[in-house]
C-alpha cells in the first residue's frame, strides 16, 4: 500500500486536488466579492436620485440656513421607507454639519468630496464609492445632491445607501449564503473534478505504467521485453531510446557469450597446439638423455632438428597468438605512408620463390608499369600479404601455380593471390577468417602453422578499412584478393 501511495499516480492526483481546492477557495472569494460589488452597484444606481428627491421634496434650506429640525423630520419619514440609509450634511469644505439620527456616533469629521463632485457633476454617475463617517478606511456606496441657497452651493448631502444595522444583516446573511452556495458548489466541483481528474490521470499516467512494468522485465531478466506504445511525444521517444537501448544491451550479450565461446574454443584449440610441439620437444630431449651414449652423430643431428623444428612451430604459435590478440583489443593502430605496391610484391616474390621452387610449385607475380603509390601500413600490408601466399604455397600441391597479381582500379590497386591447390568447400568459406574455424578448414589450415594466418589478415585490413574477398573451388583452386587506396 505504502508503495502504491508513492507512485506518481498518487502524486500526481494528490497534487491536482490540492490545487483543485486552491482554485475553490479562490473562486469562492471571488464569487462573494463580485456578488457584493454587483449589489452595491445595483444599490447605488437604483438609490442614485433619493438625496436629490429629499431635498427636492422637503427643502431643508430656510432663511439661508440648514434646517436641522427638518432634516431630523426627513431623516424619520424616510427610515420608514428605506430603514438601510444614513444621512450627512457636509459644508463645501466635507466637514459634517449634521447627521441624522444625531445620536449615532462618528468616527470621522469630514468626508472626501472628490467622489461626492464627481457623483453631482453627472447625470448618470458611473458606480462610485465614498467614505463612510461611523468607519475609518471603509468604503460605502452614496447618494449625494447640492444644498444651494439663491442658485449658491453651500453645502451637501449626503445619504449613505448601507446603515450600520443593515450591513450587519447584510454580511450575516451574505455569510450564510456564500458558506451554503459555497460548500455545495465546492463540494460538487471537487468531486466532479476528483472523479475526471484521477479517470484522466489513470489514462494519461497508463503509458507511464507500461514503461516502468516492462522496464522491470527486462531488469528481472526477460531481455525480449520491449515498450509497445501506441502514443506520440516524449513518452514515445522514451520508450524509443529504451527500445533501442536494450536491442544494443542484448546484441553486447550475444557478442560477449559469443567471445567468450571463441575464447573457450581458442584456449582447447591453443592448448591442444602447444601440447604437441611441447610433446615432441619433450620425448626426443628425453631420448637424447636417455640414449646419450649410444646415438650416432646423425641421428643425434635428426633429433636436434625435430626439437629445433618444433620450437619453431611453437614460437610461431606464441607469436601469432600475440598479435592476434593486439589487433583484436585495438592495441596495433596502422601508420599509413605512401610506398610502391609494386617493389613490395618483387620483394616478397623474391623470398617465395626458393620456398615454392623446393614444392615444386610455379611461383609467378604480374606487375603492370607505373602503378601509382598505394597508403596504408606498409609492415602490415607485408604480413598479409606473407599470410596469404603461405597459405597459397602451403596448400598447392606439386606442380601446381601460385600468383600474385596487381590490377589498377580508378582509386585503387586490387591486390590478387591465387593458387591452383586444394580448393574450399562451398560451405567452408564464409568460415575461413574465423580464428581456429570449425571443420575440415581448421586441419586444413592447421598443417605446419597455428591457424591464425587468416584471422589475422582479416583483423589488419580492418583496421585498414579494407574488405577482403574471396572465391574458390573445391579441387580447382583459391582467389583471395583486396583494394589498396591510391595517392
């Protein structure tokens, strides 16, 4: 429950309804208030001619004087009329003369005629409000009209519209009312607007809740688990990222558990190959102990080279592992320069051609005139091209060709090695740059060598940016071949 009650549906609504009472009390405030200034307004306009009347009807002005005998009489007449009035007489200053009733006591002396001028100068006054003697800083609606004595103003009246009695009945009344209409109008809004706002907030927050369950899956393991959202908008463009974000979590995993198969493979494979050589090593030092005094020199000379012959192999193996390990973990970074393909592939003929002339094999290299300066990494260039033609060499049988070929392209010089061997497996081949691949290619490519040759090919012409190719025959023959950029 605690857990539910912290959700952001809760939030959320427990927020909304906060405001939705903030906004009721406001609203409620300004009901009242519009609804007493309306009533003072329609008080003020109904009552606007009432002063004007009383002193029309019952001329409080005798022998130049203000009669306040009389206006005590209008005062009594009118109260029976309209018992919510109050009057004042003001000089020209807004000093009060008199006031009717005369017991009642005042809190001011004078009254501000600015509002009193501009009632009088108007015939229809706009809604206006002026001070009320019997309070300090409260404001009341009025009635007011010229005292003049042979056409010469010399004073006003002035007729409070809300006596004290009347604004006490009126705020008691008002109280009640604005608390019922209030509370009822509250009441009603807050659950009308509870009941839409949690239904709205239950439908708006449901793409949030299909975020956070699927989210949880594939953090407890369910690596398919993706967002399925039908919406647009930010909530989209998360479940978006999330999406993509664990379509790359799970394709690192599959690449991890696929490493680490390749790994595994890679030490029995590796075991297996320093087993042998150190095997051999082994047995014949044991037999030149062993046999010291009764070995001849030749085959003492024999055994010598089977041990020299597989240190060799298995200094080859460490090497190969080594490098290979470097350019997979990004450690080898080329150093392209400009260099001549051509004098390259001559040196690496040169080298060859003893080796191929001792099997037998036709060793050829066909360089076209002035081929243009290649970029790349020339060591590097050099190993694959070493890799390649003692694969070529290693697996073409006697009387059988190996080449090398340079073919100009518009931006490149194609790299050819062929041979006339052994050929590939049609199924084999997509597999033959994978360290130690499966099948009749791992023996095949294993014989004198660790078989990694190829594997590290691929890896430095990566590195390079550079796609190898290839295509073969079973029985007929191998073409491997790779661009160079030019100058």
């Amino acid at each position: 429950m605690k857990k539910f009650l912290r959700s952001l549906y809760w939030k959320i609504s427990a927020t909304f309804l906060a405001i939705l009472i903030v906004l009721s009390v406001v609203y409620i405030y300004i009901i009242a208030f519009s609804a007493d200034m309306y009533f003072q307004e329609a008080n003020q306009r109904l009552s606007t001619p009432i002063a004007q009347r009383l002193i029309n009807h019952y001329q409080p002005v005798v022998d130049h004087r203000i009669d306040t005998v009389r206006l005590e009489e209008i005062f009594t007449i009118q109260k029976l009329f309209n018992p919510s009035i109050e009057v004042y007489v003001l000089d020209t200053s807004g000093t009060i003369i008199s006031h009717c009733p005369s017991n009642t006591k005042i809190c001011k002396m004078s009254v501000t005629l600015l509002p009193v001028k501009q009632f009088v100068s108007v015939q229809k006054p706009e809604f206006l409000m002026g001070d009320d003697p019997k309070y300090d800083m409260v404001k009341k609606t009025f009635s007011a009209a010229e005292l003049k004595d042979d056409g010469r103003v010399i004073g006003y009246l002035y007729v409070v519209l809300g006596s004290e009695e009347f604004d006490n009945n009126f705020k008691m009344l008002a109280g009640s009312y604005i608390l019922t209409i209030g509370t009822r109008s509250m009441t009603i809004t807050l659950f009308a607007a509870a009941i839409i706002g949690l239904i709205a907030l239950l439908f708006i927050t449901k793409n949030l809740r299909t975020i956070v369950r699927t989210v949880r899956d594939f953090q407890q393991g369910d690596h398919q688990a993706r967002i399925q959202l039908s919406s647009t908008g930010e909530l989209n463009e998360l479940a978006t990222s999330f999406n993509e974000m664990a379509d790359t979590i799970v394709s690192n995993i599959e690449e991890m558990k696929t490493m680490d198969n390749l790994r595994r493979e890679l030490v029995a494979n590796v075991s297996h190959d320093l087993r042998t050589p150190l095997a051999t090593i082994h047995g014949y030092i044991e037999t030149l102990l062993i046999k010291s005094e009764s070995l001849s020199p030749n085959e003492r000379e024999k055994y010598l080279k089977t041990v020299l012959s597989s240190t060799e192999r298995l200094r080859n193996l460490v090497e190969e592992l080594f490098e290979l390990s470097k350019l997979e973990a990004k450690q080898t970074r080329p150093d392209p320069e400009p260099f001549s393909i051509t004098e390259l592939v001559q040196d690496i003929g040169q080298k060859y051609l003893i080796i191929a002339e001792q099997k037998g094999i036709r060793f050829r290299c066909i360089l076209p005139r002035d081929l243009p300066l290649t970029l790349a990494d020339i060591a590097l260039i050099d190993r694959v091209i070493q890799n390649l033609v003692d694969n070529a060499i290693k697996f073409t049988p006697s009387g059988g060709t190996v080449t090398i070929e340079l073919q100009r392209q518009a931006q490149s010089v194609d790299v050819v090695i062929s041979d006339t061997g052994e050929g590939i497996a049609e199924d084999d081949v997509p597999h033959i740059f994978d360290r130690y691949n499966k099948g009749s290619q791992k023996n095949m490519f294993q014989n004198d060598g660790a078989g990694l040759g190829l594997a590290i090919v691929k890896k430095i012409l990566e590195v390079h940016n550079i796609s190898i190719s290839v295509t073969s025959k079973k029985g007929e023959g191998t073409t491997f071949s790779f661009p160079l950029p030019v100058m």
